[in-house]
C-alpha cells in the first residue's frame, strides 16, 4: 500500500469519527486538507472518486448509482441547492446526497480543498459553485 493510499485511509477513518452531523463535509474537507489532499473529484454515476494528494494520485470505486444505459437527468442548480441544504443539515446519508445530485443532472463535482468550493457539472457544461466555510478539526 502507497503512503498516499496510507494517508488518505487513516484522514477520512478520522474524520468520519470525529465530524459533527450538522456540518460534517466541511470537517472532512478539512481534515483531508491537513493530510495533503488538494483536489477530490467523484465522476457520478459511476462513483469514482479522485484524490489528487502530496503523496500521488490515488483513484477509489466506489458502488455505481446505476446500471447499464441510462437517460442523464437535466441539470436542476435548484436541485442540487435543496439536495446541498438537506446535506448540510445532517438529513441524509452521503449515500442519499449523491442519489439527490445525480437526478439533479450533476455528473461530475470537483472539490478544491485549497479554495474551499465544490463546483458540480452537468455533462452540458452547465455549473454551480458553491464555498464551504472553514472549520477547526482540533
């Protein structure tokens, strides 16, 4: 196993053991931060996520959201805020968040740990953007 895979198995055991449930990408985004993590990139349906780290990129698969040949959803801002709010707010599970973004038309997201935004793509080119607040993780 590579020191990044290392680094990035040990910050998000961390971090999902200690995030509040109101709040809690933040403090992972943060937690990721502190361990070397500049960029994280999840392609959606498919859920693959890209960490691009200090240490080298590490790529992680994650359980598709979908199966064989779909219509991609329209992309909704509307509904990536209301989905982006009910996360926020601790009302669902990341697998729920990333159900909600996918029907809002979002199939990529890019998260800037060094700017603090995520910006979520519709396959159009269409985007949102949105900044997350600074947090302390002790």
């Amino acid at each position: 196993m590579s020191k990044a895979i290392e680094n990035l198995i040990e910050a998000t055991k961390f971090a999902l053991a200690n995030r509040p449930r109101v709040g809690g990408f933040p403090y992972l985004a943060e937690v990721l931060r502190k361990a070397g993590v500049t960029r994280n990139v999840w392609s959606l349906p498919s859920c693959q996520s890209l960490y691009l780290t200090g240490e080298g990129p590490v790529v992680m698969q994650g359980s598709p959201l979908v199966n064989g040949a779909v219509d991609v959803p329209t992309f909704d801002e509307q509904a990536i805020i209301k989905a982006l709010r009910v996360d926020q707010a601790g009302e669902s599970t990341f697998p729920q968040f990333l159900d909600a973004t996918w029907l809002a038309g979002v199939v990529r997201y890019e998260v800037d740990l060094e700017a603090r935004t995520v910006a979520y793509q519709g396959c159009n080119g269409e985007q949102y953007i949105e900044a997350y607040p600074a947090v302390n993780t002790i």
